[in-house]
C-alpha cells in the first residue's frame, strides 16, 4: 500500500480541470454561434421543508403552555425557582504585609 502511495503520478492527476469553467465557456461559444442555449432542467418543485425557526417558535410555545403557574408567579417575584440562596464567600480576604 506504501509502494502504490508512492508511484508518480500523471499530469492528468496533477492538473486541476475546472469543469464549471469549461461548461460556461461551451454555453458562451455556442451562443456566439448562435445555438439555442440548452439549460440543466427545470427547477426542482417545491418541496415539504421544515421552516426552523417556525419549529423552534411552535416548540417554545408548547413550552411555556405547559409550564406550571408556580414557577411563573415566583419569577415575577425575582425569586429563583428551587428556593436556593446564592451561594456565600467562605474565604476571608487577604491581609496587606
């Protein structure tokens, strides 16, 4: 497998063949001859595609629908729900010497 790795390569591999270029050069050639253009297809018809944000917004109405009214009404106190003190400084500072 090392031995394969290792065999030169061909021009061919080394070159970079911009295909896209060569499809618009071709397109623009045969219109200066005056050819019709000939196009890739119609485009694709439209599809079920979740809208996400839609989702996400339904979602978090669901959410707050079923939150229960406890946690809401301790919030418009400014209390935490849980009912846990913030947690206090146990280090004193240190002294200047």
């Amino acid at each position: 497998m090392v031995a394969a790795s290792r065999s030169p390569a061909t021009p061919d591999e080394l070159c970079y063949r911009d295909t896209y270029r060569e499809r618009v050069d071709d397109l623009i050639e045969r219109k200066r001859r005056g050819e019709e253009a000939i196009s890739e297809g119609a485009p694709p018809e439209e599809s079920n595609v979740t809208d996400l944000m839609e989702a996400l917004r339904r979602s978090a109405e669901q959410l707050r629908a079923r939150r229960p009214e406890k946690a809401s009404a301790a919030s418009r106190k400014g209390k935490k729900p849980g009912g846990k003190a913030p947690a206090r400084k146990t280090a004193s500072p240190r002294k200047a010497g």
